[in-house]
C-alpha cells in the first residue's frame, strides 16, 4: 500500500533519531554555548550596573567636592576682605602716626626758630643799648668839652639822633 507521506517504521525511527540527535545536542549547546554566553551577559549587565552605579557615586562626590569648593572660595573671599580691612586699618594708624610725629617735629622746629628769634631780638636789642650808651659817651663828652648852653645841647642832641636815626627809638 502506499501511503501519502510514506510514514514507515525507518520515517519514524529517523524521525525520532533526529528529535534525540536535536535534543542532545540543544542540551550540550546549552551547557557549552547558552550558558557561558548568559553569564557573560550577566557579567556584563553586572559590570554596566557597577560603571553606572560608580558614575552615579562620582557624580555625588564631584558636586559634594564643588559645594566645598565654593564654600572655601567664599570663605577665603572673606579671609582677603578681612584681611584687606585690617591692613587699611593699620595703614590709616600709620599715616596717623606719621603726620601726628610730622606736626611734633613742626612745633619743635617752630618753637626752637621763636626761641632763636627771641635771641636774635635781646642780642638786637643789646646791640642797640650798647650804641645808646656809646653815642651817649660820645654826648656828654662833647658837652664837658663845650660848655654849650642851651641851644647848643639841644643842637647836639638833634644831631646825635640823626645820627643813631629814628628808626632805633621807634623800635
């Protein structure tokens, strides 16, 4: 008889040969293939979770470092502002220091020139007493010399002053 297909005993042994042949085979490519290659996807899923992980770590600590930063930048903006201060602090103490010495040093070279000046006006003034004393010498020897009346002394005492001239009795 002959069958459509040709389903015979050998048809089926093959058949079942073959399912065996595609069972073992599976089963040793998965135990040889599937297998590592799940695990080295596995590995890799695990080493990509950990990069991102590390990644998403970092980033954290990157923007804890940056805040850090900035707050030790804006405390050493302050350190120089107050640092600034102080030295202007003491700068202006400086220049206080310095014109309050400049107008001591002013008054002492003012007061040492009056007191040099007072003794320029007494060495003046006793030049001038001894001229008064001499030009009266010279006088009162003329007048024992003359015996002059009057009008005479007077004469002479004209002339004496102008002489010694006005300017020494007016000052």
């Amino acid at each position: 008889m002959e069958r459509l297909f040709g389903l015979d005993a050998q048809l089926l042994f093959d058949a079942g040969l073959l399912a065996l042949n595609m069972l073992v085979l599976f089963t040793a490519l998965s135990y040889f293939m599937f297998n590592p290659v799940k695990n080295m996807l596995e590995k890799r899923q695990e080493r990509i979770t950990n990069d991102r992980n590390q990644a998403i770590a970092d980033k954290n600590d990157a923007e804890v470092l940056k805040k850090e930063y900035e707050d030790k930048l804006k405390g050493i903006q302050k350190e120089a502002e107050e640092i600034l201060g102080d030295a202007r602090k003491r700068a202006l103490k400086n220049e206080e220091r310095i014109v309050g010495e400049a107008k001591e040093e002013a008054a002492r070279i003012i007061a040492h020139a009056k007191s040099e000046a007072e003794l320029e006006k007494k060495k003046a003034a006793d030049d001038i007493k001894k001229e008064i004393v001499k030009v009266a010498t010279l006088m009162a020897g003329k007048v024992v010399a003359v015996s002059v009346d009057e009008k005479t002394q007077d004469a002479l005492v004209e002339e004496t002053l102008k002489e010694i001239g006005d300017n020494t009795w007016l000052s």
